[in-house]
C-alpha cells in the first residue's frame, strides 16, 4: 500500500523479496545496502536466527530520487524462505506494491522453487491480490554455481506469463539492481495507472 | 489492483501534529509517533532527532502485524495495547483505529497511568481524522500527483 504525503511531498512503497530458503534474497538487500549512499538508505535491520537465515523479516529503506517534485522512498523487506515461516511471509507480503521472486537456479532447488512460487500466490490470494497483477519481477540467482538449470528452462518452469526476469549472482552484485529498479519502475508505472481504489 | 492507498493532505497533517505535540507535553513522554500498519512513520513529536524513526517505525509495525497474528491463532480479537518496561526507557503501543499505530517512549518523570489516559483521548480524536483520510483516499476523483508523470520521468530516476 503506497503512502503518498503531500506536506513532505513523498511517496512511500513496498517492495517485497519472496522465494525459497537459501536462494539469496538476504544477500540482495546486503548488496544494496553496501552499494548504495549513506544519504540515500537508512539502517538496514535483520531478524536473523543465529545461523543467519532471516527469522522475521530483513528491512532496508532507500530513497530513489523525485519524480515531479515528489521524493520516491522505497521500503525492501525480505521474507523467510524457509517452510515453516510461512504466518510470518504472510504477515511481511501485507500491503506490498511489488514483488521480487528470487529463484535459486541449482538444479537441486527445482522443487523448492516451485513450492515458493505456488506459496506466494496463494498468500497474495489471502489478501485478495493477484500476482498476475501486482507489479512483479523475477529473478535466477546463483549462476555462479556449478549444476544449474538454464534460463529457458527456468523460464519454462517458473514464468510462463513472462514478466521481466533477470539473471543474477547476488554474492557479486550481479543482476541485483538491474532488478530492483525494474520492480521499482514497474511499481510507478502502476501507481500513475492506477488512481486510488 | 492493490490495496488501497495511504493519503495524507495538509489539514489532516496539521490536526495529526497537534495531537501528537499535545501528547508529549500531557503525558510528559519523550517521543511520539504515529505510524501506519505497513511501518510508514505518519507523524514524530518530541525528542525523535535521537531516534532511527525509520527502524523504529518498521520494527513496530511488524511487532503489531506479530502479535495481531498470535491474536488471530488464539481466536481473540486484536491485542490493541502493548507496554514494555525497559530500566530507563519504556514503550507503549496502542493500535488505533485498527489502522495506524500509536507509539509513545516515555521515562520515569511521567507515571503509566497517566500515559495510559493521555493515549486514550488522542486515540480517540485520532480515529476521527483516520476515518476522514480513508474517505478522501477512496474519493475516485481525486487527483494523484502520478496521474501525470510520464514515463520519461521514471526512466530519469534511474539514469544515473
Ligand atoms: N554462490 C552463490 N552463493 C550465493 C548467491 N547468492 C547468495 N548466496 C549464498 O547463499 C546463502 C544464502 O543466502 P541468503 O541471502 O541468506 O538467503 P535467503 O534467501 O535470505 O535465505 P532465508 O533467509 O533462509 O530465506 C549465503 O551463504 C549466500 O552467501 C549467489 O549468487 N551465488
Ligand atoms: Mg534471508
């Protein structure tokens, strides 16, 4: 849910990174983080276990520039992959602008793709969104790794609608802002399209 | 498409602020906040300069979103008053309206039972204006800033 503020002249949305344990979302918002100028974000939080898989929620606000006069603010939150977290996914993907499916792209994690895709549609559901319409980028991490799939059959497995998709090594920054911003794009095209239902 | 948008026009601003100023000096806190369900901080009065507003503002939020879960595990209805006790600093969250969080840090100049009545009237002028806010974001002929934003300007954001 964007939150326009016409006294400070800001704009507000969420962008949530989904996907399943270990594929790399955390390690998204580390690279923005670490890349980005100390004006433009704030902390970044993290609710991690002590083996550092995220336990709530990652958290990193980041101020994109203007647009019109009006500041753009982004809010990134990770969910936990992991199975068992799912009342917490559920409670992160509240009020969301725009999605990021992060898809590991090891051969080993096929399933667990799929699984991770089919739980973020039926909890968008839950709040009565449709990932068909919510503005939604996805992307193939890990290509660094030795046994993965290819992207036409990553393609073909988990994005049969075509949204835009990115090939990425988030450990090196790879693809990582390239797919950012086009989420980030996506999200305004829509709040310039859609007036306030 | 989404859920519905968050819209915050001066006048409601201005009556916002003064709620939030008045509380700090009624319940003698040190810093209030109002912030929304999604963790946007609305409004900050008080000693906030010290504070990471920001953090704050989402930290709670997904506390509120936390225990309104185990709420709904538990069959029960919302918990709308949280109190921590900290050794210099407490903290107490009221939902208000079921729509926006009201947070108030506060020391040992100022006692819970004041800070409790205090919190209880601005929720109660607070809920007014909230409702205010959603009729006018719900308002289809309201204008939007982005209703004219081309798609020039958002490629200009990322040229850089
Ligand atoms: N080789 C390689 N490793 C990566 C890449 N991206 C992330 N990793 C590693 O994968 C592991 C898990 O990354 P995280 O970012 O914590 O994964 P996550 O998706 O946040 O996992 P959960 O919090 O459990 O949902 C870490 O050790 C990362 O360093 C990548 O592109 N290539
Ligand atoms: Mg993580």
């Amino acid at each position: 849910m964007s939150f326009i503020n016409y006294l400070s002249r800001e704009i507000n949305c969420k962008i949530v990174y989904y996907g399943p344990g270990l594929c790399g979302k955390t390690t998204n918002l580390q690279y923005i983080y670490n890349k980005t100028n100390p004006e433009a974000k704030g902390k970044m939080i993290s609710l991690a276990t002590d083996t550092d898989r995220t336990l709530f929620f990652d958290f990193l606000p980041l101020a994109l520039g203007e647009i019109r006069g009006f500041k753009t603010r982004f809010h990134l939150y990770t969910v936990p992959g992991q199975v068992f977290y799912d009342a917490s996914r559920k409670l992160i993907l509240k009020g969301v602008d725009g999605v990021v499916f992060v898809a590991d792209s090891q051969i080993a994690r096929a399933e667990a793709n799929q699984e991770s895709l089919e739980n973020l549609r039926t909890n968008l559901a839950e709040q009565q969104l449709d990932l068909d319409e919510v503005p939604y980028v996805i992307q193939y991490n890990k290509r660094d790794m030795p046994s993965i799939m290819s992207v036409e059959e990553l393609r073909a497995m988990l994005n049969p609608t075509r949204v835009p998709d990115f090939e990425a090594v988030a450990v090196n920054g790879d693809g990582v802002f390239d797919t950012l911003k086009a989420v980030a794009k996506l999200v305004l095209t829509e709040l310039k399209r859609g007036t306030p239902k | 498409m989404a859920s519905p948008q968050m819209v915050m026009y001066e006048e409601e601003f201005n009556q916002i602020r003064a709620i939030v100023d008045r509380l700090v000096r009624d319940a003698n806190a040190q810093v209030v906040f109002i912030i929304d369900k999604n963790g946007q901080l609305i409004a900050a009065a008080g000693e906030s300069e010290q504070i990471d507003t920001t953090s704050l503002a989402s930290l709670t939020a997904g506390n509120i979103a936390a225990t309104g879960g185990i709420a709904k595990i538990l069959r029960e209805n919302e918990f709308t008053t949280q109190f921590h006790e900290g050794e210099r600093a407490n903290i107490h969250i009221q939902l208000v309206g079921n729509r926006v969080i009201l947070v108030v840090i506060f020391n040992n100049q100022t006692s819970l039972g004041l800070v409790r009545l205090r919190v209880k009237k601005a929720t109660e002028h607070l809920n007014g204006i909230f409702e205010i806010l959603l009729q006018k974001a719900q308002d289809p002929n309201q204008q939007t800033p982005f209703a004219e934003i081309t798609d020039d300007d958002i490629d200009n954001l990322f040229n850089d």
